[in-house]
C-alpha cells in the first residue's frame, strides 16, 4: 500500500520541488551568477545572522525535511535499495540541479544545500528501512 502511494505521489512532488527551487518564494533572476563553497560555516553564519528562528527552520529544515522522500526511491527502483548507490546517484542528481540555478542565475550553488539535502535522503533511508521491518504488510 505504501509503495504503491508513494509511486503515485513522488512525481508530481519532483516537479513541485523543482519548481520550489528554481522559481518559488519570490526567487528573480541575479544579475550576477551567485556561489556559496564554505560548506558548514556558511549555515552557521545564515544562523548568527537571522533574525528569526522561523527563517532558520524554514531554510535550514526545509532543505533536509523536503529531501526525506527521496530516501525511499528504492520502492521505484531497486538499485537505490543500497544507500551507496542512492547517495551517489543523489549527489550527483543534485549538483547537477545547483548548477542549474548556478548557470540560470535562478538560485545560489551552495554546497550546504547539498550536504543539508544529502542529509535529508540520509534520514529517510533510515526511515524506510524502519517503516519496512516494523509495517511489513503496509510496505507490498
């Protein structure tokens, strides 16, 4: 039941994240192309820096929440069982997608997007793991 839900839902949810990413929250194109290569230090800094928790949670959180589901793309595909596999293949998928916004000037390359979303997938590897050995018959 919950794989095949998931199949219908992953999709459309791509493309809404893709859209989040590229054109949402009032994103406009820079004048300039905008890079940001201090992995870490610059989140500490966006965290010193902000003004309201609210911000943090909503950058910071939403770039590991809103990657959880893609922790669970073995369900579609079955190499992406093995966490190597699907962090490669995420890794790779999102630099290619950071650079997108890098070249189209739609967004900043931040190499703590990545490590914060690789996270994300991370977490919900975990979490698929754990929802198949205790929910064996909600998994099929």
């Amino acid at each position: 039941m919950l794989k095949k839900s998931y199949k219908v839902v992953i999709l459309p949810y791509t493309i809404l994240l893709l859209y989040l990413m590229f054109f949402g929250m009032g994103r406009k194109q820079s004048e300039d192309n905008l890079l940001t290569i201090e992995p870490v230090f610059s989140t500490i800094n966006f965290i010193k820096g902000s003004i309201s928790w609210k911000d943090i949670i909503i950058i910071v959180g939403g770039n590991i929440i809103m990657f959880i589901p893609f922790g669970f793309l073995g369900w579609i595909f079955p190499k992406l069982n093995n966490l190597k596999t699907l962090l490669i293949t995420f890794v790779s998928s999102i630099v290619i997608i950071e650079a997108l916004q890098y070249f189209s000037r739609l967004g900043i390359f931040e190499v703590d997007d990545v490590l914060l979303n690789t996270f994300g997938v991370f977490l919900g590897f975990l979490m698929k793991k754990i929802i198949e050995k205790r929910f064996k018959n909600w998994t099929i």
